[in-house]
C-alpha cells in the first residue's frame, strides 16, 4: 500500500501535511504530528504496516506495541478518507 | 466554435469554445496579443462541470440546479486556466479582493460567511477610494517577494469586479462575531483555511507547485483574522487593523 496520487504529502516548515488534489472527494488537510508525519512519509513509497512498524521502532523510543497501534490507527484514518491506495 | 484571445493575470489565453457566451462574459479581458496558452472545450468538459456542480450543491446542501450547457462551459473554461496559473506563478483564489488607494485586501471564508457583504461595507465606508478588485475567484501571481491580486471575469453572482491588477497588502480570514476585532495570525494558523481556498488542481504536478505557492503566499503578505459584525465599524476595523 502507498499514498494514493490524489494526496500529495507537503511540509509547512513544521508539520507534515497531507493534502488532496482536485480530484479527491476529499477536500480537507491532514496535520500529522512527528509519529503520524513518519508514518505518511514511509507510505510515499509502496510498504506494509509491519515494514512501517520497523522502522519506527529505529527511529522512535516507544515498544512495539504502542507502535503497531499508532500505525494500524493511521492507517486506518487514511483509508478511510481515500488517502491510501492497496 | 468561437475563438479569442483574453488576459488572465498578465497572461494572454486563446479561448475556443463551443458557445459563444463565455466571450461575451470573458469581452472586458480581450486582447489583440497573441496567446501564450491556449484553452479549447468540448462537451466532455460540460458532462464534467455538470458532476462536479451536483456534488457540490449535495456536499453544501444546497438544492441541486440544472444548469445550462454554455454555463458549465463557462466553468470549464477557468477550470483549465486554474489548472495552468501555477506555471504563471499564479494561484486561483476563493475570495473577495477590494483595493483601497490602490492596495489590495483579501477577505476568504466558507460561502455564505460573509464575505461579499464585508467589502460592501468597505466601498459604504471609502466611497470613490474603494475599488472592487474581484468577489469571488481572484488570481493572485506570488513572486518576488511580493503578491498580485488580479481582477478577472470570473467575479461572483453580483459581477463585481474590474479589469486591474493591485498588490496585496493583506489577506484575512473572515468569521462573524458581535463585535469587531482582527488580529495577526500565523503562517500555520492560516494554513488550513489557505488551502481550503485555493483551487487544488487534479493534475499532482500542478498541486505540488501550489502548494509550494501557497507557502510563498503565506510568507509574502501579512495573514490576519477577523471577527466581524455587519455594521459599516467593522470595515473601519479591519482596514485600521491590515493598512499596517
């Protein structure tokens, strides 16, 4: 799964945002946090949850399970705003 | 079809259609120059413009309209413009722009806010010092440090607007409130509302360079929020609390 081409990942300096192209029904932003940012840029490229989960584990200090819950949790959000693409 | 040439933001665009009432609405911005770009329509781009404006009006809960097929030309006909500004450093923005002894003032917020009858207030209050830049759907061209607002035909349901172009001295997000008051805000307070009002266009390309206008837009002209009422006090605070 990755980004889908209707959402385009864009910092403001501070944030990561997601943002939707004309052609989304979704017309909102997205502002993530550092965990959420993380976990929007890992899906630029085509991943799994269980690679995003890895490298989070390196790159932040919290268990695994904290971990896969933010993740499965992100996830989840952007699919549901037809952020994701299988 | 019908063919001429019009101005969009210093920009000269060929416009062929297959009505011809987009050139009577386009006649202000007609130019003798030859194009840079050029626009051609055809019923596709109606069919288009007919989906979008349903589920629009089912989105906002309006009533759906029928509108007729050289209205939704209209439509598509800025629709490829919007889609090209970013390579003129140009973003379509929802809004409407007044100038006051020639600097322009931007006042966005969601349809039915406000908008338009807060810059009646400022022509009600400045009289002949006031001109009405565009209502709706101005063109700002952000480059070199500063921002452009550009009148085009494209200026609401009331038509007001005119053929100029004024530098932006501020743009303001607009609520409705009691009393009156503004106040400065921040490049990430204004983020959001930013980009609900500009036109997102379909092509990513094209949404990655107005993100990246929108960014230059923030940092080159003063961003303000104002609480406002619909007494003619609350054009006099906001012009006091942007004129800098």
């Amino acid at each position: 799964m990755k980004i889908s081409n209707s959402f385009i990942a864009h910092s403001d300096g501070k944030d990561t945002l997601l943002v939707s192209t004309g052609t989304s029904d979704f017309s909102g932003l997205v502002r993530s946090n550092a965990s959420a940012g993380f976990i929007i840029k890992c899906l630029e490229k085509d991943t799994t949850e269980n690679e995003i989960v890895e490298a989070m584990i390196k790159e932040f200090d919290a268990p695994r399970e904290i971990l896969e819950r933010d993740v499965k949790k992100i996830v989840a959000q952007l699919r549901k705003i037809g952020a994701i693409e299988e | 079809m019908f063919t001429n040439n019009y101005t969009f933001a210093g920009h000269v665009v060929e416009i062929n259609s297959i009505f011809s009432e987009v050139h009577q609405y386009c006649a202000e911005y007609r130019s003798q120059k030859p194009p840079v770009f050029s626009v051609t329509t055809d019923q596709n781009d109606i069919s288009y413009e007919r989906e979008r404006s349903y589920k629009e009006d089912i989105a906002e809960g309006r009533p759906h309209i029928e509108y007729s097929d050289s209205y939704l030309e209209e439509l598509a006909v800025y629709r490829k413009i919007a889609e090209k500004a970013p390579d003129w450093d140009t973003l379509l923005f929802h809004g409407s722009v007044i100038a006051v002894d020639g600097q322009g003032f931007l006042f966005t917020a969601k349809s039915g806010t406000g908008k338009s009858t807060h810059t009646r207030l400022w022509r009600e209050v400045f009289g002949e010092r006031a001109v009405m830049v565009n209502d709706d759907k101005p063109l700002l061209t952000v480059a070199d440090g500063s921002v452009i607002a550009h009148g085009t035909p494209y200026n609401g349901k009331h038509s007001l607007g005119c053929n100029i172009s004024v530098p932006l001295k501020g743009l303001c997000i607009l609520t409705r409130g009691a009393d009156n008051s503004i106040v400065s805000i921040s490049k990430q307070d204004a983020y959001p509302m930013l980009i609900q009002q500009v036109y997102r266009p379909s092509d990513p390309v094209q949404m990655h360079k107005t993100l990246l206008l929108v960014d230059k837009l923030a940092e080159f002209t003063s961003l303000y929020k104002l609480k406002c009422n619909m007494e003619k006090d609350a054009a006099i605070t906001a012009f006091n609390g942007m004129k800098g």
